[in-house]
C-alpha cells in the first residue's frame, strides 16, 4: 500500500502503466468512500458552529463556538463521559474475563461441542433492540422476569434492575452480546496453540494452572488485544440497548455519550449542539483509541 | 542412571494397533536410535516413554521401575521435540530455566545451571533473545539445552534435526552425538534417516508396522539383517535382491548383495549380465544403475571414478562372501 501512495523511485514504464491501471481503477470506489465519509462530517462541521433549533425553523445563525461551550458546560457531558468509560471498560473486563474460561471449556473434546458452540455464539447475532427487549421484559422485569421469580423462590425481594442498578443492567445485556465475540476470538486462538508446547510444558513438569499461566495466556496476549481493540470501537456507541431498555436513566445515569446527543438533537430538537456532540465524540473515540493503542498495541508487533 | 526396559509394551488407537508388543533392553549410557519408514510407530513409541501417550498393555521400567502409571514430568526424562516446541515469548534463558523453576529450584541455583548448560551449547551470547531471533540450528541448541539442564535420566528426542538444512544436519548430528559422549546419559532418538541412524547409534532398534524387526549395533545390523526388511532399509544405496536362479543355487528364496559387494567387470562373461541405464558420477563413487534383463534392476557401487556411461554393457559379480540368504517368508538363512 506504501508503494502505492509514495512511489519510491523512477519506474520502468510498464510499471507506470500499471500503476496508472490501477489507480484509475480503484478511483471510483476510493472517490465514493471518500464523499460517503467527507460530505456528513462537513454537514456535521457547519451545523456545529450554527444555531439551528427544529422547533424554531428559520433561524438558522452562525454562532462560532458557542455550541461547544454549551456541550462540554452541560453537566450531563462529564456525567454520560463517565458513564460511556464506565460501560466500556467494565464490558471489556467481563467480556475478557468470562470469555476465557469459557474458550477453553469449548476447546475441550465433549459430546455436541459443535452444537455447544453454536449455542454460545448465539447472542452475537441477536439484534442489539431484541435482546435489550428480551432482557427487559422476560429476565430483569421486577414483577414477571426470570430474574424476579429466581429470587422470590429464595425468598429474596426481587431486584428492580433499571431502577436500581441501571448502569449495571445495561453493562450485563452488553456483556452478554459481546461474550461470544470475545469467546470465538479467544477459542481459535487457542486452537492454534501448538500441541507441542503444551506436552514440553508438561514434560517440563508444568502443572494445568503453570501451563494455562506461563504458555496459554501469552499466547492469548495478541488476541485479547484484538478483542479489546475491536470490542471498544463498537462500545463507545452503544444506543440502542440503552435507549430500550432506561431512555438514559433514571436521571442520567445510564447515559453514554452517544445516547446525549442523541437527546440533544431529537429529544431537545438541537441540530447545532448535536452536531458539536458529535464531533467532540469523534475526539473522545480517538483519545481512547489512542491510549489503547499505545498500552496494548504493542502486542501486535510480530 | 537411565537404564530402561519395555516389556510387551502396546499401543492401539481405538481398534488401530499402533505397537504390537515391543520388548527392549537400553542400557545405561547407551544411544539407542529408533528408525523406520513413515508410521512405522517410532514416534509413538517414543511419546509411549515420556509419557505423553498411556499404554494399551506392557510394562515400562526405568531403573527397574514400572513407571506406566507416572506422569511425564516424574519419569526423569526429557525430550526433544520435532519443532523445538520453545516457548516464543519467553527468552533463550527462560525456556532453558522453564522446568527448573517448574521445580521450584531457587533463582541463583537455576541461573547458575542455565548459564552452564548455555556454555555447553555456546548459546552464552543469546541468553536474552527471544526464540524467534534465533536461527534454526540456535533454536535446536536452545530445545537441548532445555533437556539437559534438568539432568534427566535420559534424553528423548523426535526427529530433532528433521527441519534443518543438510549441511547443519551433519553438524548438529556430530554436535549431539559428542554432547551425549560427554553426559553420558542415555538417549533414545527418533529419526526415519537411515544414515542418522547408523552414524550416531550405539544400538539401532528397526521398526516396521507396530514391530520391532531387529536390534542390535549398527554394524550388526549392516552385515547380519534378520530379515529381507531391515536389509532393505539398512545401507544406502539399497541392497539388491535377486529370486529365481541364482537364488535357488544358493538354496535360498532370495539373495541379497549390497552395491558396494558386486564387483563390476566391463567385458566379463560371468556373473549377471547387464546394460547401465543410469551411471552416476559423483568423484568418490561411481553408482551404476543396471538393467540385468530377468534379475530386474540392480545398483552396483564403485568406489573412486569408473568410466562407464549408460548404455554400456557390462557384468556383475557378487563377493560369495556377502550374499545375504532369505527363506520365503522374509527371515534370514545362516550357516
């Protein structure tokens, strides 16, 4: 790709030739992409720095930076901030910690381990409003949910999740959707761990737990950053498990970023400042990945 | 010591008989090869040993004890596997220090062994790099050098030299056989390289199909085969076997003579008749490759150069004294 970009020295013409083939080529698709990406983050950038309100049409005015001062003032910003760092890091936490045992238990020889697997990479492709719904209505419901009559045959005073422990109850149903991605990541990984490691390990006399320590989880260091990488692009937008399941609260307390602008622009009705959300959520995802980048990206160096 | 016995020792996979009853004496010290063609079950027998398969019957004894019910790591033995199996993010150091400290021997005492082991195998300079900086021929030393810090009763390797060029091959091959010299520890090693097995053995142990065909030295093996197989596989270039006639003179179903025992007579009149189909030239040698009309295709060896081409006639007369007699089903006639 380097090449392509910066063409190191003078080419053979039948080189040129090909290279101009190619990239006459693939203008159309890159030049699509390119308005596809370009065309909304200019829209995005022009209607931040305007007022521009749906319920008083027409007038529309230019006000500079003032819509990201009224952003980043509000006091819901830090507190949906917190919230989406919350959300992320905690289903990134379960997702990893779960996910691993749960790969190494598909990675064992069982009856049905192909149905068993199948089973486990179910909820990955269950849309994220159903299994917000299901979760809702038939498990965390305080009346008629799972969860409820669990407790009640128990004897306990069922748990009224999204009253509760909302920002729990969404960090579950995401942990939930995001498990099998986490477990089949982790299980190829491990089904590439050479045999012969394991039984030099075991000549060496490394016991399951040295063995699962010193050879299996370095061996699981590229993946896990993998998921960690992948699995944070897609948390930072949560919405729509959210949005089913609290509306963001109670209060603010299950709001992320994505949910506020959300409400700004069609709860509020606040083109303007929806868009200067936005954009300062593009900065937010980048910082992020920055870091992560830098903290586990090492990783992926051969 | 690292003195170790098979007793009827069997392996089935499911209804597959892998080993069909192996009965072996390796006495200590010994280097004991075992060699044979692909899926012969030299590798399982040899993983049977380290305990990473479980037997199906028979008895193991290592220094006359049962050890069938023992887990690898308790048998004393280390092994070196066909890829190396080193550790890739642990250091050159790490990898050797691995089963030490598995052990739960003290930090100074596994450095101070790790470091004699590295200096054994000239491998000081790459303590702290890292498996995948190291070349092929680096990575083995670092694979022995795991075996031998843990002063095993005796060493296991599988096929270790199998992914290096020839030219390293040959040298590793000097290299590990010194190193076992100098330890004197028993080695059983596992290769389907007939010259490995003959240059590096005290003892060879031939298998074919699940059996064991013939143990003995390796010069045993080359002037007294037991039977048609180990013939066939001992020696390069191939023994030739000849039926019918000439058989049946020597009161034999077949006769054997190796290529180097056939004396070659460019217009002689007796002993078999030929034409050369291919004659290699390589200096030292001169191999001939001869059509013998009803004898089938025979391989004679010349020692130094010999100027004969293909298409040239010439005769073959075997050494009386090293024809190789076999009965019909294959074992070897003496006497």
């Amino acid at each position: 790709m380097a090449a392509f970009f910066f063409p190191a020295e003078e080419k053979p013409v039948a080189t040129r030739q090909t290279q101009f083939l190619a990239r006459s080529l693939l203008s159309p698709a890159v030049g699509l992409l390119f308005i596809w990406m370009i065309v909304p983050l200019a829209l995005t950038i022009y209607f931040s720095t305007l007022h521009y309100s749906l319920l008083d049409p027409g007038s529309e005015s230019f006000v500079g930076l003032e819509n990201f001062r009224y952003f980043l003032t509000d006091p819901a910003f830090l507190a949906s901030l917190q919230n989406t760092l919350v959300l992320v890091g905690s289903v990134l936490a379960l997702t990893i910690l779960l996910g691993i045992p749960l790969a190494l238990l598909m990675d064992q020889p069982v009856i049905g381990r192909n149905f068993v697997r199948l089973m486990v990479i179910a909820p990955f492709f269950v849309m994220p409003t159903v299994s917000a719904l299901v979760w809702k209505n038939l498990l965390m419901h305080p009346v008629s949910g799972l969860f409820a009559w669990l407790a009640s045959l128990f004897g306990l005073t069922p748990i009224d999740w999204f009253n509760d422990v909302p920002l729990f109850a969404v960090i579950l149903i995401v942990t939930w959707q995001w498990l099998p991605f986490a477990t089949l990541i982790l299980l190829t990984a491990l089904q590439s761990l050479d045999e012969e490691q394991k039984e030099a390990a075991e000549m060496d006399g490394a016991s399951a737990v040295s063995t699962f320590i010193y050879i299996t989880l370095p061996h699981l260091a590229r993946p896990i950053t993998v998921v960690i990488l992948i699995e944070t692009i897609f948390l930072l937008t949560v919405f729509a498990e959210i949005f089913v399941t609290t509306g963001g609260g109670p209060g603010l307390q299950t709001t992320n970023i994505a949910f506020l602008i959300y409400s700004q622009a069609l709860i509020q009705f606040d083109v303007g400042s929806a868009s200067a959300g936005g954009l300062v959520a593009v900065v937010i995802a980048n910082i992020v990945a920055f870091f992560l980048v830098r903290i586990v990206g090492r990783n992926l160096e051969a | 010591m690292g003195q170790i016995t098979l007793q009827g020792v069997q392996k089935s996979f499911g209804p597959v008989h892998i080993i069909k009853g192996a009965d072996l004496d390796i006495a200590d010290g010994s280097f004991v090869v075992f060699v044979g063609p692909s899926g012969c079950g030299k590798t399982t027998l040899l993983r049977l040993i380290a305990g990473l398969e479980d037997v199906s019957g028979g008895k193991i004894l290592i220094d006359g004890k049962n050890v069938v019910d023992t887990p690898p790591a308790k048998r004393g033995l280390s092994m070196v596997f066909q890829s190396y199996a080193l550790y890739p993010h642990m250091s050159v150091r790490g990898n050797i220090g691995f089963g030490l400290k598995m052990a739960g021997l003290p930090k100074d005492e596994i450095n101070r062994k790790v470091e004699a082991a590295a200096a054994t195998l000239n491998l000081t300079p790459y303590l702290d790099r890292k498996p995948r900086e190291l070349s092929g021929g680096q990575r083995q030393r670092v694979a022995i050098g795991r075996a031998i810090v843990r002063e095993p009763k005796a060493f296991l390797f599988d096929e270790p030299l199998s992914n290096l060029d020839a030219a390293l091959r040959v040298q590793m091959r000097i290299e590990v056989t010194r190193l076992q010299k100098q330890l004197g520890t028993t080695a059983i090693y596992v290769t389907h390289d007939q010259v490995e097995a003959m240059t590096m053995a005290d003892k060879i142990v031939v298998l074919n199909g699940g059996k064991i065909e013939q143990y003995g030295s390796p010069l045993e093996l080359y002037e007294r085969p037991a039977n048609l197989f180990v013939a066939g596989f001992i020696g390069s270039p191939r023994m030739n076997f000849v039926t019918g006639e000439p058989a049946l003179q020597k009161a034999a179903a077949t006769i054997g003579v190796r290529p180097e025992h056939l004396k070659i007579e460019r217009d002689g009149a007796g002993g078999w008749q030929g034409t050369i189909a291919v004659a290699e030239h390589l200096g030292s040698d001169t191999f001939l490759y001869v059509d013998a009309g009803p004898l089938g295709m025979l391989t004679a060896r010349y020692i130094g150069e010999l100027s004969l081409h293909a298409g040239d006639r010439v005769s073959l007369v075997p050494d009386p004294a090293r024809i190789h007699r076999f009965d019909e089903s294959g074992n070897a006639l003496r006497g």
